[in-house]
C-alpha cells in the first residue's frame, strides 16, 4: 500500500473531492462518500477484497451507535412535542429569559444536559425545544440551534466524564477534579462565544427554506396555541427528558458507588449505557407525555412509528461518513498523521492539539482523535515533567473539534435536522466547531500562562 507523503496526498484529495462533488456539483452525498471511500482505498493501493469489508466495518462501528441513539430521541422527542412537552418547557425558558435572550438560554440548558453525554444523544433531546422555541419566539431557527450545540460541543470535547475526555485524563495522569474546574472555566467562555455571539452574527445570512422535514415530523405546524392549563406540567417533563442524562451519570460514576466488578456495578454501567437510558425515557414518555395525557396506545404507535421516516437520510449519511472513517484508519493515514506529528518540536501543549486536530480533520471522529492524540503525546509530556496535565486534556480535547466536515457524522446530523445546503452547514457549523477549537486553545495557553505552566 502507498505510505507516507504520497498516503497523505491521497486522502488530501480524496477529502477535497468530497467537498467539491457534493457542494459543487450536487451529487447524492450517501453514493459520493461511498464512492470516495472506496477510490481512496484502490488508489492507497489496499486489496481489492478487503475494501468493501472495511468500509462495511466502519459503517456498522457507527451506526451500531448513532442509528439507535437517533431512533431513541427522535422518538422521545416527538413524545414531548405531541404531549405539548416541549412546548411547556419554549415558554417557560422564554419566560424566565425573555424572547431575545432564548439563544444564551439554550446555550446553558445544552452544556448542562450535555455533561454526562455524547453530543448526539443531547442533540435528539433538545432539537425539538430548539424547534418549538424558534417557532415560539419567531427568531430564526440557527439563532437558537447553533448556541445548542456549541453548548453541547464544548462539553463533548473538554470536560469529563466524557470517554475520550476520560481517556485522556487517564493517559495524561490527571486529576478529574481540576480538569472540570479547569474546563468549565475555559468551557463556559468558549461555549457563549461560539454559540450565542457567532449565532447572532450568522444566524441573518443564511438563509434556510420555509419548510423543515423534520420540524414538521416532530411538530404539528396544525395545532394552534394551546392554553397554558392544557400542557403537561414543567416538572414532569424535564424529569422525562433528564432522565437518561441521570441514570447515564449513575453509570459514568459506577465504580465510586459500587465495587467494579459486582453485580450492582455492573447494573449501573447497563443503566447508564445510551441506548438503555434512553430507551427507559422513551418507554416512560409513552406513560408520563402519553396515557397520562389522554393518548391511547393506538395513537402513541402511530406517534412512534411516523417520526423515524425522515431519520433515513441521516442515518445513511451518518453511516457512510463511518465508512470513510474506517478507510482512512485502514489504508494507514491516521498512522502517518502520528507520525508527522511527532518530527515537528512543539510544547506538549500545542503537540497535543496538533496532532488531536489533524486527526479530527482526517477521521472525522472527535473521540478517536483526543484518545489518539493522548496516547501518542502522554509519554512525551510526562518525560518533559509538564506540570499540569489537566490542561493537556483541555488542549487535546479542543483539538479533536475543529473542522468538523463532511467524514463526521456530526456534519450529517446537523445538516439534515436543520435543513441546510452543504455550504450553509459549512458555513454555520463548521465554522462554529472551529471557533471552539481554537478559542478554547487561546484559553488554555493563558489559563497556563497564569498557573505558570
């Protein structure tokens, strides 16, 4: 197989052609992906016999997560917009924070749901308040999505009990108490900036079609407003909706409750898993959001059933983007990028955003490119004796978001649940996920300067 410079070139291009094919001239991105994928592979010079199946592994190694993440919440979340959930929970943020400062509320509600899980399981959760709040306050739909997933974005990248974020703990011999004291502190900043603020600067110029498919899957645009005593009370559905971030803390926290390897640590980690948490939520919603509003079984399956229709496309787009991940970790390219990294004498806190970063850019992956790039620059700074390994998570972290395109799933997700064009989520989104890389950077290098790192 081609290694080194020429590997690079490859994927270089192969990346290049992606954009220019689905942004330019307006192909299927599903067939586009699949077939980048695999030209990439025959011209990396992989066998002939082992592309297709590498390329079925890395659909299957994503999708055996997002497909039923996605399938979970979109149902969850059409339970809380048919029961008129989401809209109690619109009006009371509206009320407390006023209609023109719904985009820094939506920022604070996703960095709070998003600490204990991953972005795509705090994105179906909230989509459809983001939604009924955009509908609500007749501010524009990405004025309130983008400060949402910036919030959630933040926390996904920096601040345990994250996977990656913990691995990175783990390599870096960390304290997981500084680094969320740490990271809230660079976190919180960062989040405002990339959401609220770039959301009120964006949010004008671009331009999105009157109709949204899948705000009309998860909202009745039919129902007029409903009064005040008709909707199901705030208490009980926030409780609905946190109930899978609470039993995913549980899980997150499983060995300080419960000695591992017990049969009550073990029921914690399956609790706190995503998919059962969030199938737990979605079974309690069909109750509290459901029969206690007067639905009938009959009308919560039809409710459960017309909502997974527009998640298709997103699926498969989401899916294929694993596709191109798992070539590029076949044909090598993750490897070289490590490699290059290491010739260049960089501080090992820049080493570590560097290398996190390129590997975000090639993989798609944040998570596979902070627990690679910690593993690949713990051993130098801990040789170095740098003196506060908290913030080299921080860095690394902020590295894995930046650049977010069209091999992230993440891309996909946002592009569809929005109904954007490839350019706009270019220009929105990942735009965004790059102001969080580098101004948490920007952070992280003066909160060392002040701690004398």
């Amino acid at each position: 197989m081609a290694t080194g410079t020429l590997l690079l070139l490859y994927a270089a291009i192969a990346i290049c052609a992606l954009i220019v094919l689905i942004a330019r001239y307006r192909l299927n991105p599903f067939i586009t992906l699949t077939l980048v994928s695999l030209g990439l592979a025959l011209a990396a010079g992989m066998p002939a016999g082992e592309i297709v199946a590498a390329y079925e592994q890395g659909v299957g190694r994503t999708l055996g997560h997002i497909a039923l993440i996605v399938a979970l919440g979109t149902m969850l979340g059409k339970m809380m917009a048919e029961s008129g959930g989401a809209e109690r929970i619109a009006r009371t943020l509206i009320a407390w924070f006023g209609p023109r400062n719904v985009h820094w509320a939506m920022m604070l509600v996703a960095f709070g749901i998003g600490l204990p899980i991953f972005f795509e399981v705090g994105f179906v959760l909230l989509v459809p308040i983001v939604f009924n709040v955009a509908r609500r306050t007749g501010v524009p739909l990405l004025l309130v999505g983008l400060p949402m997933v910036a919030g959630l974005s933040v926390v996904h990248g920096l601040v345990p009990p994250h996977p990656a974020a913990m691995l990175a703990v783990k390599e870096y011999q960390a304290d997981v108490g500084q680094t969320v004291f740490y990271a809230l502190l660079v976190g919180l900043p960062t989040a405002a900036l990339a959401g609220p603020v770039f959301a009120r600067f964006v949010a004008p110029r671009a331009r999105l079609p009157a109709h949204n498919p899948m705000e009309a899957a998860l909202l009745d645009a039919g129902h007029g407003r409903v009064p005040d005593e008709q909707l199901p009370g705030f208490g009980i559905t926030v409780a609905t909706l946190l109930l899978p971030v609470g039993l995913m803390l549980l899980g997150g926290w499983a060995d300080v409750l419960a000695t591992p390897g017990t049969q009550l640590n073990e029921w914690l980690r399956f609790l706190g898993n995503s998919v059962v948490a969030l199938l737990l939520a979605t079974l309690l919603s069909f109750v509290t959001l459901g029969l206690m509003r007067g639905f009938n079984r009959e009308q919560i399956l039809k409710f459960s059933q017309e909502c997974l229709a527009p998640t298709a496309a997103i699926t498969l787009l989401v899916g294929a983007g694993g596709g191109l991940n798992g070539i590029l970790v076949k044909t090598g390219v993750a490897a070289e990028i490590t490699a290059l990294s290491q010739r260049f004498e960089l501080s090992p806190l820049l080493m570590g955003w560097t290398v996190a970063a390129l590997m975000r850019i090639a993989t798609g992956s944040a998570t596979v490119a902070m627990s690679t790039a910690a593993g690949v620059v713990a051993p130098i700074a801990l040789a170095a004796g740098y003196p506060h390994p908290e913030l080299l998570v921080l860095a690394t972290g902020a590295g894995s978001l930046i650049l977010s395109h069209v091999n992230d799933g993440g891309f996909w997700l946002i592009k569809e649940y929005f109904n954007m064009s490839v350019a706009q989520t270019f220009k929105t989104w990942t735009v965004l996920e790059t102001l969080v890389s580098l101004v948490a950077l920007a952070l992280t290098a003066l909160l060392a300067t002040v701690l004398g790192a």
